[in-house]
C-alpha cells in the first residue's frame, strides 16, 4: 500500500499567515510528509525567501500566475492534491476556484483561519465575502475544508484597536463588558503548522471544518500575560459591552463598508463571545506532530521576554 504523500500548491504567501505555513512545510516534522517541490504562486518571491531560511530548490517551486484572471494557474495545479487558499479579502478568488476546480485536486483550504463563521450568531453577515467564496468552492465539487483557530495570539496582543492592549493611549488597556468572557485564540505559528497537518491527511477523515485553539483567555488574562511579558501594567479602561455590541452588531447587519467597520464587527465578536468554538479538532491535527502554545508563551516571544 503506497503512503499518502500529497504534492501542494500555496497562493498568498506573502500574506499575514505566510511565512509561518511555509515554515511548517519545510521544517523536519512535516517535510517528509509530502511530495516536494511545494508549488508557490508569487510575483515576487524574495520577501518570501528573506522570511524562510529553509527555502531551496529542491523543496519550493515558485510560479508566477495571474489571480484575477486565472492565467497560469492551470500549469501550477496540475497534478496537484491540495491547494491552499491564504489570498486576502481584497482581490476576488473566483478565477482561483475555477481553476482549482478544473484540476480537481483532492482538498481544498479556502483563505478563512479565524471565528467560527457558522456559529458566529448576529455576526454571520459580517463575513460574507468568506462564506461566498465558501459556497462557491463547495458548488463547484471541491472538497472543501475550512480551518477554524479563532483570534490570533500575537494580534491580542499587538494590534492594539483589536484587543485593546495599549488602547486607545499606551500604557491603556481597553475591554467591553466581562474581563472574564472567554476567548479563543492560536499562535501564527501554530496556525502554520495546523495547515500543514490538515494537509498532510487522508482526505477522507477531514470534515468540511477543523477547529482548534491552542488556549482560551479573556480580556483579564490577556493584560496579564502582556504584564508578566513586559512587567509593566496596564490601566484598565473598562466600558459597557453595549457600547461596542451595538454598533458591531449594526455593522454585521447592514454588512461593513471599510476596514474600520470590519474592525468594529470583529471586536463585537470578540467581545460579544463569539469568538469561540468547539476545538474538537485539537488532538487530531497535533498528535505526535506538535503542541499547541500556551498565550502566556507567545506573549514572551512576542513582547521579548523569554
């Protein structure tokens, strides 16, 4: 019986999750589980390589095609078993998901790695430019797998409209409503490592959504870990959750007009509890492969102190 080495293409690599997808592919735990050259769509491949070391010619392919359009990507997907979707929402994935269906690979992974969207209640509205495309990749025949990892750590803890760390002054920390409501979050890297193991599968034991977390954590918690990072504390600036539950419900409802009003609507979410899910899916996609880390651990990679 010949094992399951699948041969995988990317397309948004120099995205958000990029460089950490690659860097699990090439690393030693899951290199040998697929068929290498990993085929790389990019105009411009030297931010990628500067990023990932581990990048040779013997395991990465570049390939330039155009998205929009869908020229080349014939020649990228044939042959291959699984396409990996990390495109952001500002360009169209039709011509990619026609394509991708002309090459019938055996998985494909849309561009989602966030809430779970099914369960995201009176935020449902809010992503339907993913849910879309979703349902455009499923109509067309691909088999369809969408990865669920909530809230990434390091943007808690970075990206300071988000979660409200250093928000809205330094020093500050911003929450709406209970710092004990529960939020689930993954590293980027253990989202990279997700991906790869979600590829590396039998395409018959994977479920149209795998969800995972790598830990739960509330506003509370959050300016804690940043606390123990750093040592310095922040100044709560606590407020009503219906001061942000209102208008990102609104938003939702009559559906974001720019990236502010997404923002908006993903801290409803956030706040709002429903950036939660089941991570039923933990022990599947990480045993004997990895462990998922702890928030406290990335916020000492992230902040500094290790």
């Amino acid at each position: 019986m010949s094992v399951y080495k699948p041969t995988v293409a990317i397309l948004g690599i120099n995205g958000t999750i990029g460089t950490h997808v690659l860097n699990a592919f090439l690393s030693p735990t899951f290199s040998s589980l697929f068929t290498l050259p990993i085929r790389i769509v990019t105009r411009d491949p030297s931010k990628i390589k500067a990023n990932v070391p581990a990048i040779t010619d013997d395991n990465v392919k570049f390939y330039n095609a155009n998205i929009a359009t869908g020229e080349g990507l014939a020649t990228v997907f044939e042959g291959v078993d699984v396409i990996i979707n990390l495109l952001g929402t500002e360009v169209s994935h039709t011509a990619v998901i026609e394509a991708a269906a002309a090459a019938k690979p055996k998985v494909y992974i849309p561009s989602e790695f966030g809430t779970d969207i099914p369960a995201s209640g009176p935020y449902l509205n809010l992503f339907k430019v993913k849910t879309d495309v979703v349902d455009l990749a499923r109509s067309k025949g691909l088999k369809t797998v969408s990865i669920v990892n909530s809230a990434f750590s390091e943007w808690l803890l970075t990206v300071p409209p988000f979660a409200g760390v250093n928000f809205p002054e330094p020093g500050q920390f911003q929450y709406y409503g209970d710092s004990s409501a529960k939020i689930d979050t993954t590293s980027l890297v253990d989202v990279g490592k997700v991906i790869a193991s979600v590829a590396s599968k039998d395409p018959a034991t994977l479920p149209d959504y795998i969800r995972v977390a790598g830990d739960v954590v509330s506003p509370r918690k959050i300016s804690d870990a940043y606390t123990a990072a750093t040592g310095q504390k922040l100044t709560d600036v606590a407020l009503p959750l219906e001061e942000i539950v209102v208008p990102a419900r609104k938003i939702a409802k009559e559906g974001p007009k720019s990236g502010n009003d997404f923002l908006v609507g993903l801290r409803g979410v956030l706040y709002d509890q429903y950036m939660t899910s089941t991570h039923e899916h933990n022990e599947f996609v990480s045993k004997g492969l990895f462990e998922f880390t702890p928030f406290t651990e990335v916020a000492k990679r992230v902040l500094g102190k290790n």
